[in-house]
C-alpha cells in the first residue's frame, strides 16, 4: 500500500475499522429489535458521525493525507459534508490512506436504506393496526 512511513497510521487505521465493524454490528442489531427502530438508527447515526469525524481527524495527523483538515470542527464538516453527498471540494483527501472515505460514503448508502426501510415498516405497521 503505497502509504507514507507514519509508523501510528496502521494502528489508527485497525482501530477505525474495528470501530467501523462494530457499529456496523450494532446497526444490524438495532434494526432486528422492532421497538423504536427510527428513533435507534437516528441516535445511531449521531454516533457514526462521532466515529468518522473522529477517525478523519486522526488520519489527518499523518501529514499529506487531507487538504483543509486541521481540527475537530474540519474533520466534523467534511464528515457531514459526505455522508450529506454534497462533497463542497474544500477539504478533499490527498494521501492514498486518506481515501478510505469510500468507506465511509458506502457505509452511508448502507445506512440510507436502513433507515429507510425502518421508516417504511413503521408506516405500514402503523396502517395496519
């Protein structure tokens, strides 16, 4: 993987995707559980956002990885900014590890159907009672 030598990136790149599985995991979960599955995912998704954030900000210590990352707040942008899909261009990834957002926009695609599909079954369980 042509990455800089940045001996703390593949630890910080094992611990998000662990964290990725994880709430990848749980968001399966939350959607088996049939009470409240809107108001679950909508919390879930505070959380993913929390843990890419967070996850960008750490990839951006690892010099040439983002253009325009330099706090908390930046990383917090651009997360939302991606999952949204609007992707304004003022904070890109450079660096090969950085483009692990593709990760990110496909976990988001993911979610998108989840919450839609629990939207849906909500209002057909709420049709029929």
């Amino acid at each position: 993987v042509p990455i800089s030598a940045d001996r703390t990136a593949p630890y910080r790149a094992v611990g998000a995707l662990l964290g990725l599985a994880g709430l990848s995991f749980l968001t399966v979960r939350q959607l088996r559980r049939r009470d409240d599955p809107v108001g679950r995912l909508v919390t879930f998704l505070a959380i993913v956002i929390a843990t890419f954030a967070g996850a960008f900000y750490g990839l951006s210590l690892s010099p040439g990885q983002f253009e325009g990352i330099v706090s908390r707040t930046d990383a917090l942008y651009f997360t939302i900014v991606t999952m949204a899909t609007i992707g304004y261009g003022d904070i890109h990834p450079v660096g090969q590890a950085a483009r692990v957002v593709m990760v990110s926009i496909a976990f988001n695609a993911a979610f998108v159907a989840a919450i839609a599909s629990a939207l849906v079954s909500v209002l057909r369980s709420g049709r029929t009672e």
